[in-house]
C-alpha cells in the first residue's frame, strides 16, 4: 500500500502549521543549499525556496508516488529518491530540515549525531517530530493490530514509542551542537467530516500497518479502528470532531558547544 498524496494533503492546513512554526525558529539568512529530509509531496520545499530564493533546495523521499506529486508541483526544484536512514549529502550543507520524517528511522541516538556531520560549520539541523504514539489516536491502532487475526503479521510494524524523551535529544545532540532549542506544542485541530481521525491517520500512522494486509483484512482492520475511534473522539455541538496532537521540535546549531 503505496504512500498516498492525496490522502497526506487532505489535511494540509493542519499539517503545514507546524512546517511554519519551525521554519520560523531557523536563524539562517542566505544559505547556499537546503535538505528538505523526508519532503513527501514537496509542498514544505516550496515554501523553503520562497524563503531562501537563491539557495539550491533539494527534496529527499523514498516513496515514489510522493516524489512524482512534488516534481510535478516544484519543477524548479531538485528532487531524490533515498532511503533517509542511509541518505548523506554529496558535501556538507548548511541546513537539514525534516518535517515529521525522522520518527520514521530508528536508533535517534545514532542517527541524529550523524546528521550533525553533514552540517557545514554554523549550519543548522531543523526537526518536527509527532510525539502523538501514547494518545488514543495512536492506542487505539497498535490495539486493533495486536487483538486482530493480523496479530503475528503487523507485530514487526508497531513502533509504539518511536521518538523519545526531550531530554534523550539534549544528551545526543549536545556534543555535536554549539546552540539547542527545543520545545514541544499541542495543537488542537477541530476536525470536519465524518471519521475525521481516521481520515487522518490513514496518511500516515496507519500506511504501514495496512500495507501487509489483503483488501479484506484492511476493511475489518479499519471498521474495528473506526469503532474505538468514535468512542474517543465524538463530534461536538458544531459537528466537527476535536483532535489533539502533540510535536516535539529541535533546533540545533552546527559547531563546539559554547
């Protein structure tokens, strides 16, 4: 089951508002190239062009569909199929940005270090991550994933704490930075539609838990997800469904530590 565009941007408005928010914490003036890690659809490399025009912004996904849909909308933009945990530069860059993607890899304690040494000296690691895994959202999947016929089969594909504590970043991050801010934000999205939070995680969370499945299986796996679904997440008086989501941002500086 192929990553889905469509599905992805059907709530672009909610997904894009944290993109902004850590945009607009990266002190950077004119960097010469920009890594947009994990850039699925492309629209968030648009917006990292607009900011910095006469940088090289260059977009990295492994799924094919995503990076046919951003090629399509940022011609002018440079585009690469890679796995991002074995991904590296060609030479250092003066900014990684990565836009709930990295919650995807494993090993953050390896991982984040050596994406630090990409970085040219004084460049800048920019990160988003959904700390959402302990929500019902979230519970309610790895539930029906290990309570279903599907059990031995979607056991391998349950992440369910796949980033860790704040303070876990400051420790790896800390040798390799010379400046760290980091905080996390819960956003209340106010949902319209029927089944909105299923809609929702059906472009992300969901993708690898259907994918072994056989069109069947997915419809009971979806129906038993539905009905814990609506009986955690009811619509209010105005019909739309709230939905909290949590995220964790890291910003980090590229050098010694002062």
């Amino acid at each position: 089951m192929p990553w889905d565009p469509v599905l992805y941007l059907s709530f672009d408005a909610e997904r894009l508002r944290p993109a902004l928010d850590l945009l607009a914490r990266i002190p950077l003036e004119a960097p010469e190239t920009v890594v947009d890690l994990g850039c699925g659809p492309g629209h968030v490399a648009k917006l990292l062009k607009a900011r910095w025009p006469a940088a090289r912004v260059v977009g990295v996904d492994r799924s094919p569909e995503m990076l046919q849909r951003a090629a399509k909308e940022g011609p002018e933009l440079a585009w690469q199929r890679a796995d991002l945990a074995e991904w590296h530069p060609e030479q250092p860059v003066a900014l990684i940005y990565a836009n709930a993607s990295l919650h995807w890899l494993e090993d953050h304690a390896t991982l984040f270090p050596r994406l630090m040494a990409f970085l040219k000296p004084g460049g800048y690691l920019a990160v988003q991550m959904p700390r959402n895994h302990d929500r019902p959202s979230h519970l309610a999947a790895f539930d029906v994933a290990e309570q279903g016929p599907w059990r031995e089969r979607l056991r391998p594909h349950l992440r369910k704490q796949p980033v860790s504590e704040p303070e876990d970043y400051v420790r790896w991050l800390t040798p390799w930075a010379s400046q760290l801010d980091l905080w996390q934000t819960d956003y209340l999205h106010l949902l319209a539609g029927s089944d909105p939070v299923v809609a929702w995680t059906r472009g992300s969370l969901l993708v690898p838990l259907l994918e072994p499945l056989d069109e069947v299986e997915r419809g009971a796996f979806l129906e038993a997800y539905r009905q814990e679904i609506r009986a955690v997440y009811p619509a209010d008086a105005t019909d739309r469904t709230p939905f909290w989501f949590r995220r964790l941002f890291i910003v980090a500086k590229a050098g010694r530590p002062g």
